[in-house]
C-alpha cells in the first residue's frame, strides 16, 4: 500500500486515488443497500414460487429452493465456530493444529461476510463467495466440530437436508443447461441459451467490430460480444449508484457526437424497485441521460434479448438508421 500511494503521490494524484478509494462507500453502498440474504425477487417471482400451486406442491418449491436461505447462513456459522474456538484460548497453553485451522479459516470468512454487508448482503453476494464457504458445510455434515448436544441429536437429519436440498436445488439447472438448444453466434464465440437473442445479430448486421455504441444503461456485456466499445469512460450508469457529475460527463460525450448508435433499456427503472430498492425515488423519476437520449435519438428497431427484455437500436434523429454492414 505504501508503494501505491508512494507512485499516485509522485504523480501528482495521490488525493484522486483517495477520493477513487472512497467513493464505493459512498455511491455503490448506498444503491446497494439490501436486506441480510435478499433474494431479488419480484413479485411475479414470488407469487409463482408460494402462491401457486397445491400445498404439496409448495411445500416441495420451498424444499427445493431452500439453499438460498442455507447459503448466506454458513458464514454465520463460521463468526459462531470462530467465537467458540477463541473463548477458550486464555485457558490454554498452546494451539493444536485443529483448532488452529479452524481460527484461521473462521476469521478469513469473517472478514469475507464484513465485505458483503458492506457492499451488498444479497443471494448472488453470498453465491460469489461459496466455494470459500463450502468448507462449513463439510464440517455440518461431519459433526465432530460442531459444538452442541442438540446438534448432536439431529446432525443425521440436518446432513441428509444438506445433501438432498443441495441436489434438487442443483438438478433443474443442470438439465437446462444439458438441454439448451438455442446459440449465438458473437464475435467471442458460440454461447448457448434458452432462446434467440435479437439483439446480438442486429447489432453485428448493423455495427462493425472496434465501433462504438452505448450500451444504457446497464448492460455491458453486449459491448463484449459484439466487439464494440462504449463512447464514455463508463462501461455502465446506474441511477442512483452514479453521481449526478458523471451523468453530466455523458451527457457532454453525446452532445458531441461521439455516440452514434445507442442500445437503449427503456424498461430499466421497471427493475430498480426489486434489484435496489434502496434507491433514492427522485433518481428513478428523473434520469437526465434517458431523458436526452429520448428526445436526440430516434429508435430504428425493437430487439428482444434472451432475457425476454426489450432493447431499442437508436440513432440520432439526423441520421438515417444504418442498413445491414454484415
């Protein structure tokens, strides 16, 4: 760290890199407040997975998508297991090599679970972080760790929910993947999904490899498989997590006619309320870089992606809509 703030102060630069240190706290934290384990559900979601449906076959959804409770648990079963192996330590002399493992992989994932309050304590977080917590659910399933005489009395029934939870949780995915007959011929390769995707082919018909297009607003990977980069220095703009400066900066780039084709999300804000719900109200009513994009650009095609989500192929109202390149 000292070499680090050593060259950015060479540079003239070292209270940017600060100011660049900081400002996740400040903007991407916020956006992102969530409750501990969210699930980014919709209401659509919810309704299908516990309104529909007999009794039996609710109860059996609930079984099945249960490991997205059991998964944000195991880091508070490890801040549990690291709290019982330090009480003990002023009464003993030495560490063996057991509990030694144990106080040193508890606090690593302690600290992992501050890092995901922090920034964004939903399923997908958590998801990030499995393979370094899987470890815990070894230890479940062995028993011999895990302090408790209740534990003791259930742990053949908890290890079996383990193991057939995680399996029907993991089943259905596997088939869709082994089943997928759609593909996508991108200029990074063949991927396979669950339907067409419009939006790919169009935009590799219409815009060359290397050219630029926008992306707006929160979807960058489409600038990847298609080869093409963003006009700004933003790979993405989120409203509410951006700061009002930096819509100013994007506005100012497509003033100036740096952004010729723009692959607009016109039912983004649609999904604020369910993916970040702590953002602020008057950042969804009023968007400065849609607004402009409405009223300078003009929209040549509907896309549907294979998502299912509508994507409109902009120009500006000057130009003419491009004709097929490739």
């Amino acid at each position: 760290m000292l070499i680090v703030a050593g060259y950015f102060a060479s540079k003239h630069a070292f209270q940017c890199m600060l100011s660049d240190w900081f400002w996740p706290l400040k903007h991407y934290t916020v956006a992102n407040r969530v409750p501990y384990g969210f699930q980014n559900w919709t209401d659509t979601d919810r309704d299908a997975i516990f309104g529909a449906g007999s009794a039996v076959m609710k109860v059996f959804k609930i079984f099945v998508i249960s490991p997205s409770f059991l998964v944000p648990t195991l880091p508070l079963i490890a801040v549990g297991l690291l709290i019982y192996w330090v009480l003990p330590l002023r009464q003993r002399r030495g560490l063996g090599a057991r509990a030694s493992y144990h106080l040193l992989f508890t606090s690593a994932l302690t600290g992992l679970l501050l890092s995901v309050v922090i920034v964004r304590a939903d399923i997908i977080h958590f998801m990030y972080l499995l393979p370094l917590m899987a470890p815990v659910l070894a230890w479940v399933i062995d028993g011999r760790d895990i302090p408790g005489r209740l534990f003791k009395s259930v742990h053949p029934t908890v290890s079996a929910y383990i193991v057939f939870a995680l399996l029907a949780f993991a089943l259905p995915l596997l088939i869709r993947v082994r089943t997928v007959s759609g593909e996508i011929h991108t200029r990074r390769g063949v991927i396979s999904t669950p339907r067409k995707d419009a939006v790919v082919d169009y935009v590799q018909s219409h815009v060359g490899a290397g050219q630029r297009l926008l992306v707006y607003p929160y979807l960058p990977l489409y600038n990847y498989l298609t080869d093409t980069s963003s006009p700004t220095r933003y790979e993405y703009f989120q409203p509410g997590m951006n700061s009002r400066e930096q819509a100013s900066e994007i506005l100012a780039e497509l003033s100036s006619g740096r952004a010729p084709w723009i692959l607009f999300e016109p039912s983004f804000p649609g999904k604020i309320p369910n993916s970040w719900p702590a953002t602020p109200l008057s950042d969804i009513i009023k968007d400065p870089v849609a607004d402009y994009i409405t009223g300078s650009y003009r929209n040549c095609q509907v896309l549907t992606s294979a998502a299912n989500t509508q994507f409109l192929f902009m120009v500006r109202k000057d130009v003419s809509c491009p004709t097929a390149e490739i």
